[in-house]
C-alpha cells in the first residue's frame, strides 16, 4: 500500500495543521523548518505531505492526489467540492463578512447601482446578492482584498474576519455576516471507501488529540 498523502494548507492554518499532525505522531520537522520543497515525506510513519494554496486543498484531495487534507470551511462553501468532511477542528475560527469604507458605512446599498464587490468568494458572493435580488459586478481577487474600496476597484469587500484587525487598519467597518467557518479535516472519497481502517485510524487519532466531537 502506498503511503498516506495529506494536502496542507500554506497560511494561517499551517503552525495549526502542522501541530495537529504532530499530536498523532506524525514527523512535521521538516515542514516547521525552512523548507521550499512542496512534497515532503515522513518515511518511517508511511505518509507524505503536500503543501498547498488553501483553495488547492480541496481540489487536491477532491481528485485524490490527497487521501486527506486540513482546510478552513470558507474554501469548502465557495468551492462546493465533492469531498467527505468528517470532523471541524478547533482553530482557525472566522465569519465571511460584507464590508465597506467607514465613511460610506451609513450608506443604503439598496439604492445604489453598478455597485462593485471584490472578494476572493465569487460564488459565496453571488449567492449572497442573488438572494437580496441586488445586482452587482463582483471583482475577483486572490488577497488583499480589503485595498479594494480605498482604490477604487470596489465599493465594497467579501472577506473572511477573524481578529478584525484587517479590516480596522484599512478603513473599513463590517456590514453583515454571510456565515462562519472553521477549520476542517477532509477525506478523498475513494480514499475513505478504499483505506477505511487507515482513513478511521486517522480520524480516531485525531479526534483524541483535538477533543473534537
Ligand atoms: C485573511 C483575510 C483577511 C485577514 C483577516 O487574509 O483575507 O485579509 O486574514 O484577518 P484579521 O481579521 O485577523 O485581520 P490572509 O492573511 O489569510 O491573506 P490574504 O490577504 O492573502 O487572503
């Protein structure tokens, strides 16, 4: 049998993701150290890891290059992958907010036309616009969003929020909550019918390092 692959997340979720792993005796040094290698194995316990944009994650693992993977369920509602997501893990807490400058936080978006939104949650976004019957043009991007509105590009932003600080420093006041998120532990679905009891071994492992339920 192969070894185990398991798709990781660059970002934020990494110090998180990479103490999970060591929790169920995984070998992560390599991965804490300064490595530019984007494959890394840990031989002696039959498993390899794979380091990832976050949004990459739940592709990798939805097509199997991952049996499993760490990711924050903000990537899994705007991608809708077809994926198992047995267990949240307890960290990388955050909402899916709308936001706009400060000086325009009393504005009446409703009356308002050809608004722009940036976000890096297009379909979320869509969704969210479509529902308030509310057109718009929404700007995709892949970071920074929250420059956005200051530059002109957006009259308003889609981002996740976690301490608020991003959004204070760059002028910007929260409007309403599109939901939460957290991060999560998916499974490949093949992988999980195929490699049950190591896929179980995993999941049980986990659970007892993080108490999930
Ligand atoms: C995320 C998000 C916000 C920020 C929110 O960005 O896109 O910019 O974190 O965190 P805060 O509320 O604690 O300030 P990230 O650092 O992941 O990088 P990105 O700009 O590349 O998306």
């Amino acid at each position: 049998m192969s070894a185990l692959t398991i798709a990781l997340p660059k970002g934020r979720l990494l110090p998180h993701a990479l103490a999970v792993l060591e929790a169920i005796g995984l070998d992560v040094r390599e991965l804490r150290g300064a490595t530019r290698k984007l494959i890394v194995a840990d031989t002696k316990h039959d498993a390899r890891f794979l380091l990832l944009k976050p949004f990459d994650v739940a592709t990798f693992v939805e097509y199997g290059a991952a049996d499993w993977g760490i990711v924050g369920q903000d990537v899994l509602l705007e991608n809708e992958s077809d994926l198992f997501e047995p267990l949240t893990l307890p960290f990388g807490f955050c909402r899916i907010a709308l936001a706009a400058r400060r000086e325009r936080a009393q504005t009446d978006w409703r009356l308002e036309t050809a608004l722009r939104v940036a976000s890096k949650y297009p379909r979320l976004t869509r969704k969210f616009f479509v529902e308030r019957g509310w057109s718009v043009e929404i700007i995709p991007l892949h970071g920074s969003i929250e420059i956005a509105p200051a530059l002109g590009l957006s009259d308003l932003v889609v981002d996740i929020v976690d301490t608020g600080r991003t959004l204070k420093e760059n002028g910007l006041v929260e409007l309403e909550t599109l939901g939460q998120a957290q991060a999560a532990l998916i499974v490949n679905r093949a992988s999980h019918a195929l490699r049950f009891r190591e896929i179980q071994n995993v999941l049980d492992a986990v659970k007892r390092a993080t108490r999930a339920p």
